[in-house]
C-alpha cells in the first residue's frame, strides 16, 4: 500500500489506471475504461497542454505512472 500527502508530476506524464476517482473542478467523479466520462475526457485531451488539468482527493486501484520527475511528500510505502 502506497499513500501520501501530496504528489507532483512534471515534464510529460503518462497515467495508466483501471480505475481513478476524486474531483474535477470540485465535481466527484470516477474513470473507468470506456464510460461516458472518460470518452468525454479523451475528446477534450488536445486541449490539456493549453488548459492544464487538476483532479484531487485522487485515489485509484492498479496504476501505472510514468514521468520526467516526481516529487512527494510524507511518502509511506508499506506491503499489504
């Protein structure tokens, strides 16, 4: 189990996630492959570079992220 207080990434970043859940602009909500929120998303993904995009109270199952630099803070990683 991974948890911390905060997390930035920076430079390119790439997520892969089977599933994500926090807030968007202070609206819950949850992505999932292929559901209506996330097929939104990917149609809006060429304006991210413009319009950068926060999401927060952020947790997710089986995840992937690649990126140029991390950085954490309070970072505890224990075995479950």
């Amino acid at each position: 189990m991974t948890s911390n207080s905060s997390l930035g990434f920076g430079g390119g970043v790439v997520l892969y996630a089977t599933k994500l859940s926090g807030s968007l602009l202070g609206i819950p909500i949850t992505l999932t492959q292929g559901n209506v929120v996330t097929v939104l998303l990917k149609l809006l993904n060429s304006l991210t570079p413009l319009v950068p995009v926060t999401m927060t109270n952020v947790t997710t199952d089986d995840f992937l992220v690649a990126s140029d630099s991390l950085q954490a803070n309070d970072l505890t990683i224990t075995s479950g």
